[in-house]
C-alpha cells in the first residue's frame, strides 16, 4: 500500500471487505451517501471511501461519525482545505471535539493532550488526512507544498475539558450547547508552550500570555492570522480563583494586545519586513474580533498553556468552522 502511495509514511491496516463493513455500522448514514467533494481534485467522497481510510488510520467504529463531521468541516468554502494545502506556510487541520462523545469514546482532554498515545485523538485526524490523501489527492510534494510541515498533518485531533472548566466551551462559544457534540476545524502550525510558574494572580498571567501571543506566526503581523489558546487546568485555576468569566479574560487579554503600528512598519527596527506607511501612527489588535479561539484541555500538572498560531483568515484564506457530529 505504500508503493502504491495510499499510506501517510506509516504502516495501514488492510481495508478488507469485513472490516470495512464493521467500520460503517459506526453510523446510520448509508455507505453511498456523498459525504463532501474533496480538494484538491473536487472528488465525491461516499461514506464507504470514509470507511475504508478510517479503517487504513486505525479507527474504532463509534469513532466514524466524528471523522464524517470533520470531512464535512474541512471541506467548507470557509476553511478552504485547498488552500490550505497549497500554502507553503506550515500549517493543517486542527481538530477540537466537544460535547459528550468525548467520553463515550474515550478521547483525552487531559495529559499530553496534544501528543500521542489516545486511539481516537491519534487516529480520527489520521483518517481525515488519508482521505484528503487518497481520495482528493493532496500528496505532499504534489498540491501539498508545505516548506515544512509539522507532524500534526498525519493528523491533529483533540478533546475540550468542558467538564474542568469553569467557563463556557469554545462549542458553546461558537453557538452550540453543552450537550451538542461538535467538532471544531481550525486551520494550525504545531503548538509552542507558554511557560508561566509564578504568576499568582489573573492579570499577571494575562500579561505573560499577552507577551506570548503578540509574538504568533510573526510580531509583525497584525489582525491577518488567527490563533487557538489551549489554557492549561493550573492555569485556568488562576482565573476560576479570580472569579474570571470567558468574557471578562477575553476583554483583559484583548486590552493586552493592542500593538503601536510605528514600531512594525516597513523598515522600523531595521527590518524590511513589516506594514505598509500607511498604518503610521494607528494602534492596531493583534487579532480581528473573534480571532482568538481558547480551549481548556492539559493535565492536571503543570503551570503551561500553548499558543497553535494559524493561518491567513479571511475570503482569501481559512475560517474555523464548527459543526454539529450526526450519528
């Protein structure tokens, strides 16, 4: 199957006839049913196609309605997975679950969150990236021209702590309720830590999460890139003790990162890279309204959060799209 350039590099399970059929009785729709086109080729992808990649990944079969979902996401205008493809900017789909399913299915939101070692986390991203793969044909090499990559496009896929959080849940944020089970597509560079282990208090822990966002993709790009938050359970406690809401971090964080566009300007610090003149003397965000998306997942331990820097937004580029898992 390698040979034949069906793999992702690693090793597959064979998509016999009867494995594939007990991956499809996963969910109700019917095998026939197209599921999304799929770039770059704009191929009609049927639940069985899903089936059988889900099964070459290592999917479970209570895990196929969440990777259908997440086909149907990545696949949108709005994310633009073509582009996303194409760019040679190092970035791919970043999967987050919410809802009940996550512990129906035994997905991690805890320990390692964002590493290895969870079948569902590890395989449900797989699978999406094999059907991009086999059945859109986005190789790398080919319409994938990545100058690096990360490892997170063999796949990146993981669970929200909405149970540990004392705020609303990114899928509530994003107009769902607690009891939908949502997957959530964001198109993101590999997670770099956010080390703080002294901050005692909610402002100054803002501050030191302000200092680290500024600098995401490029400290000289403003409002052009959106950016996930994973805030740890030690720090989340900061602003549970606080008696911080969603609202109240987001408006404390936002007045943080307002950025004095005379000192990222063409030529400003004698780095040619920058904004135009234009934007002399003008106060900018770093992120367009709702450009920051915060999730709470980690381990217990460990006074860290992690900062996934993402893509060029708009029509141009990639949107987050959330949707609702169907069964």
């Amino acid at each position: 199957m390698f040979d034949k350039g069906w793999t992702d590099g690693l090793p597959v399970v064979a998509p016999t006839e009867g494995r594939v059929q007990q991956m499809l009785s996963g969910t109700s729709r019917h095998p026939s049913e197209i599921v999304a086109v799929i770039p770059p080729r704009l191929i009609e992808c049927t639940v069985e196609k899903v089936a059988i990649n889900a099964v070459m990944a290592g999917c479970r079969p209570e895990y196929l309605p969440v990777v259908l979902t997440a086909l149907e996401a990545v696949c949108t205008d709005d994310f633009n997975m073509h582009g996303v493809l194409a760019t040679t900017m190092s970035v791919g789909p970043i999967l987050v679950v919410s809802g009940p399913i996550v512990s129906k299915i035994d997905m991690n939101h805890s320990i390692n969150v964002l590493g290895h070692g969870n079948r569902a986390n590890s395989t449900i991203g797989r699978a999406v990236q094999l059907v991009i793969h086999n059945v859109g044909g986005g190789s790398p090499g080919g319409i994938d021209r990545a100058t690096f990559g990360h490892m997170g496009k063999q796949g990146f896929c993981f669970a929200e702590d909405q149970a540990g959080s004392p705020w609303t849940s990114l899928s509530e944020e994003r107009g769902f309720a607690t009891n939908q089970n949502t997957v959530t597509a964001f198109t993101g560079e590999g997670p770099r830590l956010v080390m703080d282990q002294k901050s005692r208090s909610a402002d100054s822990l803002t501050r030191t999460l302000a200092e680290s966002l500024l600098g995401t993709v490029s400290s000289r790009v403003v409002m052009g890139m959106d950016a996930m938050l994973v805030l740890s359970p030690e720090h989340m406690a900061r602003y549970a003790d606080a008696g911080w809401n969603r609202s109240r971090f987001t408006a404390e964080l936002s007045s943080h990162l307002v950025v004095d566009a005379d000192t990222i300007l063409v030529g400003s610090g004698d780095i040619e890279e920058g904004l135009p003149t234009d934007f002399a003397g003008l106060s900018l965000p770093k992120f367009r309204p709702g450009g920051l998306l915060v999730v709470h997942a980690g381990g217990p331990a460990g006074l860290f959060s992690a900062i996934i820097g993402g893509w060029i937004n708009g029509p141009s580029g990639s949107e987050p799209v959330t949707k609702e898992i169907t069964p």
